[in-house]
C-alpha cells in the first residue's frame, strides 16, 4: 500500500520513478504458456523504446539508490542461448547495459530447462495417452487419468503437473520427465534453441555492459528447502559465477520469484548487492535492495510496449486494484510466483 501511494505522489509531481524490466527468452517461440519469450524484432522494438524514453542504468547503480529520472534497468532470467545470440547484439547496438542471472548447475546442458521440456511433452506432442502415472519414492504419486487430447484438458494438465515437479529435486525432476517421456513415447533429447548457454558462452556474453549474476545452483523453489540446502544454492550460485569469470557476483535473483526470510539471509550473508523478485511494481524509495521488484516483460510489439512505459506499466486493472485497495478491498499478494 505505502509503495503504490508514494509512486502516485511521484507520478502526481511529474517525476519518473525507476523500474526494473524482467526478461527472460528473446526467441520466437511457437508454444509459451508462460509468456517467457519476446521476439528478436519485438525486443529490439522495445529497447529502442527505452533508450529513446528512458534511462537506462546497471541494476547495481539502482540498488546504491543513485537512479536518476526515469532510469530503467534490464534484466534477464535462466541464461538461454538466446542472451548471446539475440540479446547482446541488440543491447550492444543501442549500448544499453543490462544484468542475466545464471543457475550455474545448468550450464552447458544440452537438454531443455525442465519446465520447456514439460511444455513441449504436454503441449506439443501430437498425442498422449489417456492415462499418465508417476511415482517417486518417498515423495508420492501423479496420476491424470480420463483423456488428455483436447486442449483444455491438456492446459489443466501441463499445470497440475508443472506444480508436482516444482518442489522435486533437480535429479528427481529429470527422472519422472524421462518416465513422462516414456509414456507418451517422446524423446527426452535437448533441443539447440531451448538449451543453456555453456560456459564458454557466458564468457562471451559477460562485458562491460552486460553483468553475469547469480540465480542459484539448480533453480529450485528456496522456501520448499532446508536452510542448508538454501545455503548451497546461493552461495553455490555466487561462487561458481565468480570462478567462472574472475570477478566478483555481487547480483542476484530468485528463481520463480519465490523467496522467504532464511533466502533472504542467505544472500545477505553471501554479500550480494542487489537481488530481485518479480513482485510487480516500480523501485520506490520504500524498496529493499535485496527485494527489489520487477515488471515482466511480454511479447509486446514497440508501439504497445511505448504506451505501457507512458503509464508506468500501471494500467486499468492496476489502478482499479489500487482504488479497492483503499475501499478495504484485498489487497492481492505482491510476490507473483514466475514458472522461471
């Protein structure tokens, strides 16, 4: 509440508050259930927009509270291949800095990210079995029976599932989506645009401009695990990034946006300087640098995306939430959980 009614004084005085811009794929992707995926001649589009509108800046100058009027930052999550083969062109074309956080267990796989893979043998394949069953020891069973062919069926489907994988290990998930596989008679291979970059890669996509951070070892769900395992994966995370470049990870982001007060700690102890969420909203003076929001950015053409920038990603629906708010209404949870 605090946030919304100090970026509307802010707004009401003519100044721009700063923002945080959440990307995730640049790709032209045929199935995205999540809307993860901006186009390459759309992503353009819309850095042309910010660095015509806006100011864009390192998420580390915004995280020292050094924003000036109108600063933007740009960020990207999970480390696909699309960061070096259609963002750093576009970024180092209109010279517009920008942070991509790693999960540094799943560099150099060439299979897909798991929920890519769950997409793809859900939504994809041709045909599915009527019947869908798997089990994993100690952690219980998935059934899905009664037909999967309509489309309907097969979106309530993807999501049931995706939230039962969530909270599995990485080597479990990997072992029930191999057995998915199985049952639907797919292939488990790694598709070349879908996979992480390697090692190399991210040596060629780290510059000046562009900032490699931190987003765990294998991007779990922290709040599901103990606080050592939490541990692990951030300071994991930050040491790898920091082997693999030589300098040091002071940047840091949480997978699918969740996070609780021992993650907190955990990346505070490890010495980052800035962490991100995905709760939805502008970097407001009230901001915690290792909480700080940002806006997820979809497949907008530049026109849309330029009009949405005018109104400060505050369109009709937030602004109707806002006014039900201050009526006594429910306030809706600001930490928007995100599939990656």
């Amino acid at each position: 509440m605090r946030r919304r009614i100090e970026y509307l004084v802010r707004r009401a005085a003519g100044r721009r508050p700063p923002f945080i811009l959440m990307y995730h794929r640049i790709a032209d992707i045929a199935c995205d259930p999540w809307e993860l995926a901006v186009s390459p001649e759309r992503f353009a589009q819309q850095i042309e927009v910010v660095v015509r509108t806006r100011r864009p800046i390192p998420l580390a100058q915004l995280a020292e509270g050094r924003a000036p009027d109108g600063a933007i930052a740009i960020t990207f999550d999970d480390g696909y291949i699309d960061m070096l083969v259609h963002a750093k062109p576009v970024l180092e074309k209109f010279n517009c800095p920008a942070t991509v956080f790693i999960p540094t267990g799943l560099i150099g796989r060439r299979r897909d990210f798991w929920w890519d893979e769950l997409t793809r043998l859900l939504l994809e394949e041709p045909e599915l079995p009527q019947n869908l069953h798997l089990l994993v020891e100690g952690r219980g069973a998935f059934r899905w029976e009664g037909g999967t062919l309509g489309g309907e069926n097969r979106a309530a489907l993807h999501h049931r599932l995706w939230t039962w994988l969530l909270p599995l290990p990485d080597e479990l998930r990997r072992h029930c989506l191999d057995e998915l596989a199985r049952q639907i008679g797919a292939s488990t291979e790694g598709r070349d645009n879908h996979r992480a970059m390697t090692g190399e890669e991210v040596r060629l996509l780290a510059s000046d401009l562009i900032e490699i951070g931190a987003h765990t070892v294998t991007h779990p769900a922290l709040p599901l695990l103990s606080t050592e395992e939490k541990r692990a994966e951030i300071i994991g995370s930050q040491r790898a990034c920091e082997a693999l470049l030589g300098r040091p990870a002071r940047s840091f982001s949480y997978p699918h946006g969740m996070y609780d007060q021992e993650s907190l700690d955990a990346v505070r102890e490890a010495g980052f300087t800035a962490a991100c969420t995905t709760e939805d909203a502008p970097v407001t003076g009230r901001a915690r640098r290792l909480e700080m929001p940002r806006i997820h950015v979809k497949n907008w053409d530049g026109e849309t995306f330029a009009q949405r920038m005018r109104r400060h990603f505050i369109g009709e629906s937030r602004v109707s939430a806002f006014i039900a708010s201050l009526r006594g209404g429910e306030r809706a949870a600001a930490q928007s959980v995100q599939p990656a």
